[in-house]
C-alpha cells in the first residue's frame, strides 16, 4: 500500500448557522491548514498514489479566498468540510482541517481508523 499527504494553506470565511448564540454566527476568516491523505495499493501509470497538483487544483483553487457559505452546500463547520474534500478526491481516505491552532477536526472514511499517516 501506498500513502501520500498534501498540506495546504487556505484562506476563506465563514458563518456557521448554529442552534445556540455564538460570534461564529458572524462572517469571519482563518487561514485554514488543510491535509488530504490518500493512498492507492498500485500506483497509477505515471508512478503516483495520485498527483499533488490535482489535489491543490480541486480543493485549494476551488476555496481559496472565498466565501465558505457561497461555495458550499452545507453548514460549513469544520467537520463538515473535512468530510466534503475526502469525497471530492477519489484516492483520499482521512482529511484533517485546522481552523485555529487550537482547532483540527478530522474526517476519517469508515473503516480506514487503522491506515497510517
């Protein structure tokens, strides 16, 4: 089995619609610290897991510098947007997203809890 990560730095804002009083209610920005983990168990034909520019195509150029709430369909909270970039590249299996530097959340595809990285 092969295992590749892609860190990236995103800039965007947010609001999240939340059940309780919160300032995070309120248009506000991070620069987000992404990390796509893929793996494959035989390389594609050019010799990678899958290619890094791809991954930096779809998910960074898609965000980066953008309003969360305008680009995607859901509440975007952490979690949430942890989960939407391990569906959108076919070879990833866990996403970590850090808002703050207190603040990581991970999405891990079901079953993969034990894979490395």
């Amino acid at each position: 089995m092969y295992y590749v990560c892609k860190r990236m730095e995103i800039a965007g804002c947010h609001r999240l619609e939340l059940s309780y009083p919160s300032k995070c209610s309120q248009l506000h920005g991070h620069n987000w610290i992404v990390t796509v983990y893929c793996k494959a168990r035989e390389l594609n034909a050019d010799g990678m897991v899958c290619d890094f520019t791809h991954i930096k195509e779809r998910i960074h150029t898609f965000l980066d510098h953008g309003n969360f709430n305008e680009l995607l369909p859901f509440n975007p909270t952490a979690e949430n947007i942890a989960r939407w970039i391990t569906e959108q590249i076919p070879q990833c299996y866990k996403t970590s997203v850090q808002e703050s530097e207190g603040n990581t959340a991970v999405y891990v595809c079901p079953g993969e809890d034990n894979a490395p990285l």
